[in-house]
C-alpha cells in the first residue's frame, strides 16, 4: 500500500502547524493540506479524530484519501492528543514526536 501525509491546518497563523511543515519540507516528506476553516467535513473529520479542531493534526492516508489507512487509537482517558502518537494520527506533534510517527509508518528514514 502507498501512504502519504495529509496535515490538517488552519487559514489563521499557528506555530505548531508553520512548525511541522519546516519539519516535513526539510525531512522532505511529501504532503497535502487541508484548510478545516474552509472545508466544514475535513474540520468535522479533525474534531472527531480529537475532540475540537486542533492543528496541526497529521494524518498518514492511503494514497489517493485524506482518511487514515487504519483507525486511529483512541486517547486514553485525561490524555491530551499534543504529540501523542495514534497510530494513524497525531495532533500538534513536537518535531521529535513527529519523527518517530513518520519513521514508524515508514514514511522518513
């Protein structure tokens, strides 16, 4: 199966999102971003997937979809979603956080 990267932003400045994307583009792993301020299902999809539209969230998807490939693991109880990796999904990743998420779907070296 092919994966790719899909990271979830917002229209408004954010320095976890303008954080993670320095990572990827210097990591040059390729992505697709999706604006949830202007797209209602993809902010619905991230609500879902966290609890409230947080950004970054990033998602490792079967080529050609913006889903995860696989369900991502729920968030223990009382754990926040910054840098917890899910499997599928990881939200407001520090870059060490988001390192080993992209290693681990063998989507960096």
């Amino acid at each position: 199966m092919s994966k790719h990267v899909v990271v979830y932003g917002r229209t408004s400045f954010c320095p976890d999102l303008a954080r993670s994307q320095r990572f990827l583009e210097a990591n040059q792993v390729a992505y697709t971003q999706i604006n949830i301020d202007q797209d209602d299902a993809a902010g619905a999809l991230v609500e879902g997937w966290v609890g409230y539209r947080s950004v970054p969230t990033i998602v490792v998807a079967e080529a050609g979809s913006n889903l995860p490939f696989e369900e991502p693991a729920p968030l223990p109880a009382g754990r926040e979603a910054r840098s917890f990796d899910r499997g599928t999904v990881i939200t407001e990743p520090s870059d060490e956080a988001l390192s080993g998420f992209l290693k681990r779907n063998g989507l960096l070296v």
